[in-house]
C-alpha cells in the first residue's frame, strides 16, 4: 500500500492552523490510527491558499514550455497525477483553455472568503489578484483535485 506521511513537531499549547484546517487530532490523546476525515475548511483551504496558487503558477511554468496546448496538458497531468489524462479529461482541458478570459473564474482568489476569513485556518491572508492565465487556472484545479490529494 502506498502511504504519503508528514511528520513535525506539534505545540499542545499554541495548535497549527493548517493542522487545524485538515482535523488534526488533539495531541493530548493518543491514537493507534488516524481516520481519514474530509471537511468543508479543506476545500476552501485550496480554493482560497496563496500557497496553493504559488504551486499552481509554477506547475503552469513547467508546463508551458512542452508545446502546444494539448502537450501541455498530457505534461501537468503528468506531474500532478504520474498519468495521461483520459480523453474526456483531455477534452474538457483544452475547452476550458480556449474559453474567452472573461469566462474564466475569477471568484476562487480575491473573494469575501479569502479576505476575510471566518474560520481559522482557511486562509491568512487574501490571495493575489485573480490571473487570467487558464493554464495556471487548470493547474489549480489539477492540485485541487481528489486525485492529487489522495494515493490510491
């Protein structure tokens, strides 16, 4: 079984937001597992982290030299999933490349969630003003995906 592990120091007194976001368990317990969970303040931690963004940007530059468009989707499926993507993936790609730019979501960075976070650990700090590169829009959606998060 193929597992992906994070370890580090956690504080009892002053708890992470991050850990928080992903429903760390309380570090006074002790645990002989860790149950998956997957809560709403997740999703919103990738659809509103300029970290997750700045990620998103630089797979887009490492995509954007492999070609034409098609190449570089087959590249960013490549790095964020270790596949080819299937040809209705491959499709819906290169149609929401080509959509006119004002189409493109604009409401996922620079929103009422990501400037004024209600929830701990959403997000810190509003992220930068939105792009209106689709490329760096389906990268985001690449690590955004369930199928980056978890190894099956």
């Amino acid at each position: 079984m193929t597992r992906r592990g994070v370890y580090g120091s956690i504080s009892r007194v002053f708890p992470n937001n991050f850990e928080t976001t992903f429903d760390l368990p309380t570090p006074t317990f002790s645990a002989e597992k860790r149950y998956a969970t997957n809560v709403p303040l997740q999703r919103l931690f990738f659809l509103n982290s300029p970290f997750v963004e700045r990620q998103a940007d630089g797979l887009a530059q490492r995509v954007r030299d492999s070609g034409n468009d098609e190449a570089q989707v087959r590249r960013a499926f490549a790095i964020a999933f270790q596949r080819e993507p299937t040809s209705a993936e491959l499709q819906a790609s290169l149609e929401f490349l080509h959509q006119r730019v004002a189409e493109t979501p604009q409401t996922l960075t620079g929103n009422s969630i990501a400037a004024k976070p209600e929830t701990p650990g959403v997000a810190t700090a509003p992220a930068a003003a939105p792009s209106s590169d689709p490329l760096k829009w389906l990268c985001w959606a690449l690590l955004s995906s369930n199928e980056f998060l978890f190894v099956n």
